[in-house]
C-alpha cells in the first residue's frame, strides 16, 4: 500500500528529529568544554569601575546628557563605548544624586565663601534662602505735577539749534560756544 504525500512527510520529519537533537547537544558539551559556564557569544560583560562611577556622577552634576556620557565612557574589555542601556543599568544611582551631590557641593562652597566676608554672596544667599528683599517705600499720596512743554517753533531755530535739537540736546540760547549745548 502506497502512503499519502502527507504521511510520507511526517515520517521523514520524525527520522530527522533525533539527528537534531544528537546535534544540538554536541553543540553544547563542546560550547562547555571550550567555555565553560558560559552561554552563547556576544559582548563581554561591562564592569565598572570607580573611576567610571565618578566619572558619571560628575558629569550628571555639570548637566551633561546620557547619550554624550555613554560616549565617553570606554568599556575596557572591548575598547568601545558603552551604550545608554549600558550606562543606565550600571550607573543607576550616580544618575539619580549627581546633579544633587554637585548642586550641594555648590552650596556648601558659597556658604562658606560668605561666612569668610564676601558681602555679595552673602547678599545674594540672604535673598535666595532667607526671602530677604530690597524694598523701595512708595509715597502713594505725593503730589504729581504736570508741565506741558510749549510747543517747538522749527522755523525760528537756528542751523545749530536744528542739528542740536536732532541729537537731542538742549542748546543755551545767547551763549556762542561749544559749552551752551547740554544733553536733554
């Protein structure tokens, strides 16, 4: 009795499945005897270093962004630069308190210069912390007197009155030197 096509191809594919598996595992005891304890190929593990977690925080506190410190910094195994996932997953908390740590740091430094007499940090520190402000009183019941300025005769000026008058200055009238012309 002849099979259909349709049994013919399953009992193929049931003689080849154990040659697969015979296969994949001498794939794997050999993968183990070459590198053991070790799974598949790819990158090697990035490792930091104290240096690289100083590094990030004092970049993080200068406001510098994550793909340009990525980019600097160099995995030593491969000699390239790590990637943003890389720099994210091993450098979470350096991410999270750098720009805290340096804007501390910042702080401490001013309040000591000022403690020390530099009067202008320590007017700028008294306003920022202390709410101090520089208040300007304001007579609200002062008298206010209003002048109209009389109406300018162009015609009856004279060429330097015109060109003074122009330049927004004032001429003296009567005086004939350079000293009768104020500023406005």
């Amino acid at each position: 009795m002849v099979d259909s096509p349709r049994k013919a191809r399953a009992k193929a594919k049931a003689k080849a499945k154990p040659a697969k598996r015979r296969a994949a595992s001498k794939r794997k005891l050999r993968a183990e005897l070459i590198l053991p304890g070790k799974r598949g190929s790819g990158y090697p593990k990035f490792e930091p270093t104290p240096e690289h977690r100083l590094l990030v925080r004092s970049m993080i506190g200068f406001g510098i962004q994550q793909h340009e410190i990525a980019a600097v910094l160099i995995n030593p195994s491969t000699g390239n630069c790590i990637d943003e996932k890389t720099l994210r997953k091993y450098f979470p908390t350096e991410i999270l308190t750098g720009r805290t740590v340096a804007k501390t740091a910042l702080w401490d430094r001013a309040y000591k210069l000022a403690l020390a007499g530099n009067s202008q940090l320590l007017i700028f520190l008294l306003k920022v912390w202390a709410g101090a402000t520089e208040k300007v009183d304001i007579n609200v019941n002062a008298k206010v007197e209003v002048t109209e300025k009389p109406a300018i005769d162009w015609g009856a000026m004279s060429p330097a009155e015109l060109k003074a008058a122009r330049a927004g200055l004032t001429v003296i009238r009567g005086a004939r030197t350079k000293d009768n012309v104020r500023a406005a």
